[in-house]
C-alpha cells in the first residue's frame, strides 16, 4: 500500500534582514558562500527547542510522529555505537539516549548541560550527518523511482517556495528552473575532466535574480530557513564569484563583532584555491551552489504503520543547483565575453579538442 507524502509543516517565520543577523546566521551563510562542511564546526548554534524542532522539519523529520522518532532514535545510537567502537569514546548517557532528540543539538549548542556534553554531542552529530546521507543513498538505489520523477518531486517543493517569496512581495525579480537536456549532459561530461555521471551537479538547476546586490543575504537566510537546512550544501560545489566573505563583513560593519568566535578566521577563504569555471567570462560574477536537498519518499513506501522493512528510513536526497546574482550584475553577465552564447561556444571547442585529440589531422593555414 502506497501512502501520500508525510512532509513535516514548517511554521511560519518572518523574514530575517541583514541587521537582524548574529553569529549564527553569519556561519550558516558563509558555509553556503564558501561552499564549507559542518564537519569542521566546534559547535552549533541552536537558541530553543522551537528552533531546533523547525530545522529537523526542514531535514524532513517531524519528531512528534512514532516513526520518525524511532528512526532519528537508530540514526542517533548507530553513530554512538560508531564512536565508542572505533575510537572508544565514552560517550555519556544523557547523550546518547536524550530525553528528547532535540535535547543533542542544545547540548551541541551550550544551551544545555555541562561543556562536556557539547563536545561529545557535536561529534556525534558529525557522524548522524554522514550516516543520514549514507540511508538517504542506500534508500534511493532501492525505491523504483527515476531521475525524471525526483526532479519533479524536487521541481515542486523549490517552487512551492518561491510562490511564498512571490505572495510576501519579497524583492526577487526572477525565480526561474531548469533542467539539462541529454544533449547538455554528455557536452559538460565530455568537457569536464571527471568524466563521471554523479559529478554533474546541476540537472535540476534554479536561477534566482535579486532586485539588489543588498538584497541577497536576506534571500539566501530565507532559503535555509524555508527550503534546505544550511548543513546539506555540498561542500566544495560553491563557486562564488559574486560575494567573498571578507565583503560581506566590510559591507556589514556589525557583524565585525562576530569575526573572532567564527568556526574559522576571517582570512580562511584567502589560503583556499579559487575555483573558477573556466569556461565563463573573466568578468562573469555570480553565487553558485549546490544543495543535497533532502525529499520524503513516502509515496513509493508502504504505509508506516504497515513498513516491514529492516531500515525504516523515509528520506532520500537529490543533487540541485542553486545560482543567486542581483538584476545589475545579471545584466553585465550577459554582455561581452561573458554572454551565455560564448560560454557555450568555449565548452563544445574543448569537447571537440578532447574528442578529436590524436584522431584528426590538423588543417593546413
């Protein structure tokens, strides 16, 4: 027997401006901007129970539902079991059975508890996030479902969301989607060096064109509180050209008071290698990433009530772009060099370079 989706009911929450932004939102818009990983966190940044019930929502989970409790529950003692037999950690009771799921990200946080249960609960939470994605693969490679139906599935919920952005009257002047053609994939295959299906991240690709350059962090905060949480953006898939984080913090003098408790220091992005596609236009600026965004599959699973399965986990994930430019820069990237026609142009003569190297004899001048 086959169900209707169970997708957990966000509550509602009024639009965060940039001057109404602390030390935790600035972390989880500079993991987007950088394209960074959780897993280098020493802490979170949880403030109430509300708070963290709505980003479990957001990861597809509604704890207050049997299932769904019992499945955070096995995720939660797996990864206990994990540290304590790989590492031998000795993790605390009150941490590894809480009273409440919520209870581990307020630990996690220094909500609750000695500063001994942040610790341990932050790691844990480490490896429930790997171990959350690893169920999310596992169940996706068993349900009969294709790439079609999930971008569908995927499609709908971004729109869902950009129809509230459109109803609030937000300042967003295009929330457009897309998804490449066959054609399109085999070009960027062949182009890329990694020939490899999984590494095209864009083929559910969503386009968002702000009115302003001003206008974007709050837009971008509204997407990790509406759409995905922050810790699923794929870590080393942003490219960002548009908005590097030491701008943010000269463009927004308060958030300065925070520079000196983020996870890492304000020069961090300086020693990375910049990642640049090297098929735009030296002048082409833009926020690219790429979010792992989590879908409820209960449609294709029997009836909770009626699950048989010895992993009962309901929530797969779907690779999808995300690209964010305010309507100035939207314009400029389209004149000159950085014209999407040229780009194109650039990427089929690489995949001709690649196809005909040592195959055909080069024309005479």
């Amino acid at each position: 027997m086959k169900v209707k989706s169970l997708i957990p009911q966000l509550p509602e929450l009024p639009v965060c401006t940039v001057g109404e932004m602390g030390l935790r939102e600035l972390e989880r818009l500079r993991l987007i901007l950088r394209g960074g990983s959780v897993i280098d966190w020493r802490r979170m940044h949880f403030q109430s129970r509300e708070e963290v019930d709505h980003f479990l929502r957001l990861c597809q989970i509604d704890t207050s539902r049997s299932y769904d409790e019992e499945w955070a529950r096995t995720v939660l003692a797996e990864a206990v079991e994990y540290l304590r037999k790989t590492f031998n950690y000795r993790v605390a009771e009150v941490v590894a059975q809480p009273e409440e799921i919520h209870d581990l990200f307020l630990f996690a946080s220094g909500i609750k508890g000695p500063p001994k249960y942040r610790r341990i609960a932050c790691i844990v939470l480490k490896v429930m996030h790997v171990i959350q994605h690893i169920e999310g693969r596992d169940l996706l490679f068993r349900l009969a479902v294709s790439e079609a139906e999930l971008a569908e599935l995927v499609t709908s919920k971004v729109l869902g969301v950009a129809q509230e952005i459109k109803a609030k009257g937000l300042p967003v002047v295009e929330f457009a989607h897309s998804i490449k053609t066959r054609d399109s994939l085999v070009t960027k295959l062949i182009a890329k060096k990694e020939t490899v299906a999984a590494q095209v991240y864009d083929r559910t690709r969503f386009r968002i064109i702000t009115k302003s350059r001003a206008d974007i962090l709050p837009i971008l905060y509204l997407l990790v509180q509406r759409l995905f949480p922050f810790n699923f953006v794929v870590p080393g898939q942003t490219d960002n050209s548009l908005m590097p984080f030491k701008t943010v913090l000269a463009e927004n003098p308060h958030f300065e008071h925070f520079a000196t408790q983020l996870h890492l220091d304000r020069d961090y992005e300086a020693r990375e290698d910049p990642s640049m596609n090297q098929f735009s236009g030296n002048t082409y600026r833009a926020l690219n990433f790429v979010v792992d965004m989590p879908l409820r599959m209960d449609g294709y699973l029997p009836a909770p009530e009626e699950d048989a399965r010895p992993r009962k986990g309901r929530i797969v994930f779907t690779l999808v772009e995300f690209q964010i430019v305010d309507e100035e820069t939207s314009l400029l990237n389209e004149e000159g060099e950085n014209a999407h026609k040229l780009y194109k142009r650039r990427q089929k003569r690489r995949v001709l370079r690649r196809l005909a190297r040592g195959l055909v004899v080069p024309k005479r001048k």
